[in-house]
C-alpha cells in the first residue's frame, strides 16, 4: 500500500516534504541544455541534493509531455526509486472508459497520481482499483481561480469542495485515497480536515506560492502521514552551477520549518 511505504519513508527522512520537480526549460541552466536529456540531467542533480530531506518527488506532467520528456521522466522516476523515494506524478486525469484505462498506465512506473474529481466515481475506477497506489483527487486547490466552481455552494448548501472531500471519504474502499487541498485558504484546509479526518491530504502552495506552513502540517497530516509540497521555491532557489547546492539547501530549510509545527 502507497501510504504505508510513505509513512515508512516519512520516518526514514523525519520529513512530510515533498518536492516538486517541475524542470521548466526555460529556467534550466545554461550548463544543462547541451545534455541528451537536459531535464533529467536538471532532476538528477536536484535529487542528489535534497533527498536526505525529501518524503517524496512530484514531477508534474506538463513538464514531460514530448518524447524526451517522457525518457526524461522514466530516468526521474527510475532514480528516485534507486533512493527508496517514492514518485507522485501530478497529473490531473480523469476519463470516461477506454481513455481512464489508458491514462491509469501512468501508475506502472509512479507510486501515486492525483486525479480530477469533475467526471464522477466511475472516471476514477481505474486508478482507485489500483489498491497498491496513491490516488490524491483535487479538492480544494491552491491557485486563486480555485474559487470559480470549489467554493460554489450546492443545493445542500455545502461547497462544491466539502462534497468532494465526502465523495472521497465514500470512494475510498481501497484505502488508497488522499486529497489535494492548498496552504493558501488555511481555513478551508481546516474545514476539508473536518469532514475527512482519516484521510492524509497533499498540500500544495508552501513556497513560492506563500502558503501557510503551520495549518498545512496542523490539518494536512493523517496519523502522521501527508505531503506538503513545494516545487519552484526548492528546484529554482538558486541559479548556474550552484543551483544543486541552492536547492538542496532550500529543501532542509522548509524541511525544519515544517517539523517545527508536527
């Protein structure tokens, strides 16, 4: 099981931090691009430097959506492993049918997906029935546009957001279920953990995002287990050759940070 191999990593590196490796190519080092594969170059050294302090790797799929990025990928995720770290891929899918099969094959390599809610239960069969993996659905995101349609109150008078977080409580037959809920409206962080107390979230928006530290560890962890994640503030904290150096350091700062609060 996904969150019982996390917890024993969580106890390894005393750490709930996970790092988002999000190689934007344009932000690369000039050192990198001459590389075969200068994202997984990019990823290798930033694995190097901050796996003492990571719980977890989430590479976003946006990053690898070519021929190279997927080798790239394959590398990313084959390396992390090689640490004994597990591999979120933050991906977003959800499908009708043969469509939500085919996206389901991303969990041959990664150990855990986050999922969109939007097309009902049966989008996200093939990903829940794969009982040995994580599956984190969005509930409340961190970006300000998350307001549009997560907080529009239904007739039951309840957010779109709470009944998400009800909806999965329901779902989680498997025990594999997790939810993705953003540090940047601690409040409603505070609310998703109320209506689904069992559940270790995924919270993103600690970083660059300026999210709140203390409520994504107060309300983000499960008996212990959870991930707040910080991707742009760790990979691009520092630039040129030391840009390893710079995120390994970043990673071990917001690393203790975080343990100040569990």
């Amino acid at each position: 099981m996904f969150f019982e191999r996390l917890a024993e990593r969580i106890d390894t590196a005393d750490s709930v931090l996970s790092v988002g490796l999000d190689p934007d190519p344009d932000r690369l080092p000039d050192h990198l691009r001459e590389h075969d594969l200068p994202r997984w170059a990019f990823n290798r050294r930033i694995i190097d430097a901050t796996h003492e302090h990571a719980a977890c790797y989430k590479p976003n799929a946006a990053f690898y959506e070519d021929a190279d990025g997927w080798r790239a990928l394959e590398e990313t995720i084959a390396y992390a492993h090689g640490k004994n770290i597990p591999v979120l891929l933050d991906a977003k899918r959800a499908d009708i049918g043969n469509t939500a099969r085919q996206y389901a094959t991303l969990l041959d390599t990664a150990d855990a997906i986050t999922v969109n809610p939007y097309l009902g239960r049966d989008a996200l069969e093939p990903f829940l029935s794969r009982d040995e993996k994580g599956i984190f659905v969005l509930c409340r995101t961190s970006n300000p546009g998350g307001v549009d349609l997560q907080n529009a109150a239904l007739a039951s008078g309840e957010t779109v957001y709470e009944r998400v977080a009800d909806l999965a409580r329901e779902w989680n037959e498997y025990g594999n279920i997790g939810l993705v809920v953003g540090a940047t409206a601690p409040e409603e962080l505070e609310e998703v953990r109320e209506r689904a107390p069992d559940l270790p979230f995924l919270v993103p928006g600690v970083g660059a995002q300026g999210g709140d530290a203390e409520a994504a560890i107060e309300h983000g962890l499960a008996s212990g287990v959870g991930l707040v994640n910080s991707s742009r503030g760790i990979i691009f904290a520092g630039e040129g050759e030391s840009f390893a150096g710079a995120a390994g350091e970043a990673a071990k700062r917001l690393k203790r940070r975080l343990n100040e609060y569990r």
